[in-house]
C-alpha cells in the first residue's frame, strides 16, 4: 500500500514499494509528479490531501511511473515521449512540455528541463520558489536502468551536463528511486561515472534484471545498469 509522508506544508511524497512520486501544492491548483508502480488509485490519494484542482505531470514513462494514469484524462509530459508511453498501453491526451515552459500553481512555478537519456522525453522539474530539482529517475543513488530500448547515455551524460547550468538555482534534489533526498553533487558523480564507462576504465558486472541481462556499473554513490 502506498504511503504518504509530509515534507512540508504544501508537498507530500507518496512512496509505493521501490518507486516513489510527489504531490505539490501552490495556491490555486496542486500537481501530482508521476502515479506511481502499482497505485491506480494515485489520484484518489492526491485528493485526499488536497482539496485543490489537480493535474499530473509524468518525468517519463516507464511502466513503474503511469500506473495511476488512467484516472487522467489529460495529463503533462514530454511529447518525445509518448512512444515509450504508448508502448506501456497508456491512455489519455498528452499536453506537450518541453524546456523552459512553466508551470504556475499559485506561487509556486515549475520550470520544465529536457533530460533525454533515461528515456527519450525524461524531463526535470525545477520548483524554483522551493529550490528543490525533482530528477525523475536520471539523478538518484540507487540502480538508473540504461539497458534496452530508447535509453542513450551519451544523451544522459548531455543531460547531466545541462543540469549543471541550474545548479544555483536548487538546493537538494527529490528522486522518485533510492534514497530522500539527495544531494546536488550527485550530478557530477553520475557524470563521472558514465564517462568511465564510455573510455572503458571500469568493469560491469553481468546481471539480471526482470528477466534481462545488463551490465552493472557500481560505484559508491550508485549503479548503472547498462548493455551487455
């Protein structure tokens, strides 16, 4: 069963198993970040906590993200990513965002960031007045799957770049895997990381995932699960 814990007045974190999603609240409307794994009924727990109108924004679109998307009849995402979405059998209208648009709740705004690499549409979402980075699954400690179709990490390592540039604008970091929150050095660890497995100077190990194999990169802060 899923599990809200309050963070602050106006934001919960819903944790369902190993994945994790968010609500936000401004003061005209409230957004949910992402349904979740096995919560169908995300939507009912949002309204639950908040009587404000509600919307969804999805980082992306693996099947451990959507899982309460059909109470939705429209929701926010990347439009990069909608085959990965279709993919998983999801319904609904996609409403585009893409880079720098915003998303104003009352007070509070939400600044969209491309981050292409996990998935082809992963995005960011940067809560400017909370200074907090909400990372989808591109920035955490625990295993970022690069393995299979639509993931690229040269891309990922462009995005995590690109991160880079709002550093100055958050403060921690919410992911929707591992550990609560972290910390924006994360960023260069990861980049590092990937760079060492691009020049080949650190060794995977073979694994098995789901019923698919992979190479895993751990490393202290977090692993990479790549291609064999």
């Amino acid at each position: 069963m899923a599990n809200a814990i309050k963070i602050n007045d106006n934001t919960w974190r819903i944790e369902d198993g190993q994945v994790r999603f968010l609500l936000l609240c401004g003061t005209e409307k409230a957004a949910l970040i992402d349904t979740g794994m096995t919560t169908t009924n995300a939507k009912e727990i949002a309204e639950g906590l908040t009587d404000l109108p509600l919307i969804l924004i999805n980082t992306h679109a693996d099947p451990d993200h959507i899982a309460g998307n059909g109470a939705f009849d429209e929701f926010y995402m990347s439009p990069n990513e909608e085959e990965n979405y279709r993919n998983f059998n999801g319904k609904g209208l996609i409403l585009s965002v893409c880079e720098g648009e915003i998303i104003d709740l009352g007070g509070r705004i939400l600044r969209i960031i491309d981050i292409p690499g996990h998935t082809p549409g992963s995005i960011a979402i940067l809560d400017e007045n909370y200074r907090v980075l909400i990372s989808g699954d591109t920035v955490q400690d625990g295993h970022i799957f690069m393995f299979g179709p639509m993931r690229n990490l040269d891309q990922f390592m462009e995005s995590l770049k690109h991160l880079t540039e709002f550093e100055e604008s958050f403060d921690e970091i919410y992911p929707m895997h591992g550990s609560f929150p972290v910390k924006p050095d994360l960023i260069g660890k990861l980049l590092e990381g990937a760079q060492q497995i691009k020049n080949g100077t650190v060794e995977g190990q073979k694994v098995e995932f789901f019923g698919n194999k992979a190479l895993l990169y751990q490393f202290p802060y977090a692993g990479l699960l790549c291609d064999l």
